[in-house]
C-alpha cells in the first residue's frame, strides 16, 4: 500500500490535475496522521530553534545590512573571438 506523499509525488511527476491544485485529501489525511502521532518535544524545540534562528538572522540583515565582504562581484568572463 502506497503512502498518501508517494500519490502525492507521483502526481506531480505526471502533470495530473491534482497536480495543478492543492490536494486537500492528502493534507487531511497528513493531518490525521500528525493527530495521532504528535512529534517529539525534541523534534518540536528543533523546529521552534530553527524558526528563531532564522528570524534573528532577518532581523539583523534588516536592521544591520548586508556587508559588501559578503556580496559576490560579477564577474567578467573574456570574450575569445
């Protein structure tokens, strides 16, 4: 028996109907699934950190700005004629 992301997958590969929209049936039953098993504490922390890691990253690009160390110059490549 096939899980309900391998239809899911399968589905976007052959360019499906399903494809083109949400599939509701899928997020339900992943839902359902979620439901019954809830995630670790760990896991939940792990997600929450990650979150919060990335905001803070944000919050310093906004309010500190982008070093120019960091920006990558372009680079001219030399035409061989």
């Amino acid at each position: 028996m096939r899980s309900a992301t391998a239809t899911c997958r399968l589905s976007v590969r052959c360019g499906s109907p399903k494809a083109r929209g949400v599939n509701y049936l899928t997020w339900l039953l992943r839902a359902k699934r979620w439901a019954a098993r809830p995630p670790s504490t760990q896991r939940v922390l792990m997600v929450v950190g990650i979150i919060v890691v990335c905001l803070v990253l944000f919050a310093i690009e906004r309010t500190v700005g982008w070093p120019d160390s960091l920006t990558a110059d372009r680079v001219r490549v030399p035409r061989v004629y």
